[in-house]
C-alpha cells in the first residue's frame, strides 16, 4: 500500500462510505419505492459531482462519441445495478447484499476468460473464480427450502455482473483518454439521470408524508455513497494505484453484514458467514497475478501506468501527474 497510514486511511475511509450504501438503500426503501429511490440516488449523485466540476473549473466532456460511450456505460455501471440493487433490498438483507456485490471481480475474471482479454489467466486465478461462485452457492443454499434463493438475490447478483461488464466497456472506450476524472463520473452520472427519469412515473405515488430517516437516508445515499464515493474510488486509483483500491472490494462484505447486523439487527447466519469468507478468499486468489492482463482497449498488455479496478463502478486508467496533484 503505498502512502503509509494515509493511504490505509483512504481505503477504510471509501469502504466505510461504500459498504454503507445498503444500509441507506435499506433505510431509504422504507419510505420510497425501488424505482424512487434509483432516481433519487442518480440526481443527487449528478448533482453532487456537478457542483465538484463547477468549484474545480472543470467541464462535462465534449464530443459526440465520448457521450455515446458513457450512455453505454451508465446503463451497466449504474442506472441498471442501482435499479437491481433497489429491487433486491426489498427482499433480502443488506449485509447479503454486500456480500453478493463482493462478487463483481469474479465476474470481470470470468468476462474476461470468455471474451479473451484474460489470455491465460494463472490456475490459482482460475481456482479463486471457482471458489468465488462455490462461496455464492452456499450463500443461497438452493438445496435448502429456506436458503437464499429468490427473485431479490437473483437481482443483486445480476447487479454485480452489470458492474463487471460496465467496467470492461469503460476500461476500454472512456479511459485513459485525458479526460479528467471529475468530468468523466460527473457525465456518467447526469447521463444515468436522464436514462432513470423516464421511469418516474412507473415507480408508485410520491409519499405524502417523508419522514426525516427516510429523508436522511435517500439524501445520504445520493450524495455520499453515490456522488462522492463514485469520484473517491477514481482519485483513489489516480493516488494509490487500482491494485490498493481493490482492497475496498475485501472490506465491503464486512461493512455491509456489520452496518446491518448493529443498525439494522439483521441475523448473520452461520451459513452466510462462511460463504462470505468463502467468497473473499475466492476473490483474494482471483487477484493474484505476476503480471499484467491484456489491456481490453488494444488487445496488447497494459502499460506499467495502466491500472484495473474491480468492485466500484468505473476501470480508469491512472490519470496523468498534472490530474493526480488536483
């Protein structure tokens, strides 16, 4: 880890604010529907990272093609998993919830096996990527009548494996193209505003009377865990290198099963657990590699100053010195 204890700070820092976003997707459902609370956390997110953009001096990015690249990527990286997220909270458990998108880097591996940017992966990342899924079927233990399956977990997981595949489009079409990050997340986020918008009035009545946890929790949502935490994660990985922000993908299962269990008191079963540990450990091997993979945006090897990020919302490319000392 470089930058000693304060970059151990930056991490626990992120994975504090972004394991605690099912806790206020939780919080935040009690008052509003799935379909409110998806358009709430774009908005506020939009807004958030749009008045960074102003108090910075920077600007949206320009160009037709660029925006067409972060429809796509706004699609898979948040209007869609949000959405998923929102639905799948209504039935099942946060800390379950952060455990299932601890899943996400699986997912990237296995997209990348099939569509060969993985050219020979290592076996012990292979063995990981089966442990991974292994750790998933005993979180849902389908061979149990009261196990996990159902439609709720179903949608987290498809949730996760739309992070994964936002991530290898945005590896490949958006970074590393000298557009700063605070204008790349800033239009990702207003474009995924204007993807969720239009399904408003399919999402139930407005409540009449909101009251201040609900509040609290949509608004926490959307500009913390949302718009903040989606700019943090790339200045992370412009400071730190995406191999330390990984890290974050270790702790959020921790964060999630522990904000619910003392806020929320969820039961975290025996079971769960050790499919949890399962997982991580699964993820953990999956990370192990001597060298780089095959960027996705050429078909050749990364660039020493290439990095990947696994589990947030985003794959960029270390930003340039200049971009980094902002």
């Amino acid at each position: 880890m470089t930058g000693g204890a304060r970059g151990w700070g930056r991490i626990g820092v992120l994975a504090l604010l972004w394991g605690s976003t099912f806790l206020w997707i939780e919080l935040a459902l009690r008052t509003f529907t799935p379909v409110q609370v998806t358009v709430a956390r774009c908005v506020l997110g939009a807004t958030t990272l749009l008045v960074g953009c102003l108090a910075g001096g920077r600007r949206l990015p320009r160009g037709r093609l660029v925006w067409t690249h972060l429809t796509v990527a706004a699609l898979f990286c948040n209007a869609l998993p949000f959405a998923l997220f929102s639905i799948g909270q209504r039935s099942i458990d946060s800390g379950l919830a952060g455990v299932l998108n601890a899943t996400t880097p699986l997912w990237s591996l296995l997209i990348g096996v099939l569509i060969g940017t993985e050219r020979g992966p290592r076996p012990v990342r292979l063995v990981g990527l089966l442990l991974g899924f292994v750790g998933v079927a005993l979180i849902f233990a389908p061979w149990r009548t009261g196990g996990a399956v159902g439609p709720g977990a179903l949608a987290v997981l498809v949730a996760a494996a739309s992070y994964a595949v936002g991530f290898a489009y945005v590896g490949r079409y958006l970074v590393g193209r000298g557009v700063p990050t605070i204008s790349l997340s800033a239009g990702q986020l207003v474009v995924a505003t204007g993807l969720t918008v239009p399904l408003l009035p399919t999402g139930g009545p407005v409540p009449v009377h909101v009251g201040p946890v609900g509040l609290a929790a949509v608004l926490v949502l959307g500009v913390v865990a949302t718009g903040v935490t989606f700019h943090l994660t790339y200045r992370i990985i412009a400071a730190e290198g995406a191999t330390d922000a990984a890290t974050v993908g270790y702790l959020l299962p921790v964060v999630s099963v522990a904000l619910g269990a003392v806020v929320l008191g969820e039961a975290v079963g025996l079971r769960v657990v050790a499919g949890m540990a399962v997982v991580l450990v699964g993820v953990a091997l999956t990370r192990r590699t001597g060298t780089a993979p095959p960027s996705v945006r050429s078909g050749g090897p990364l660039r020493p100053s290439d990095r990947t990020l696994t589990g947030t919302g985003t794959r960029p490319a270390r930003a340039p010195l200049a971009e980094r000392r902002r």
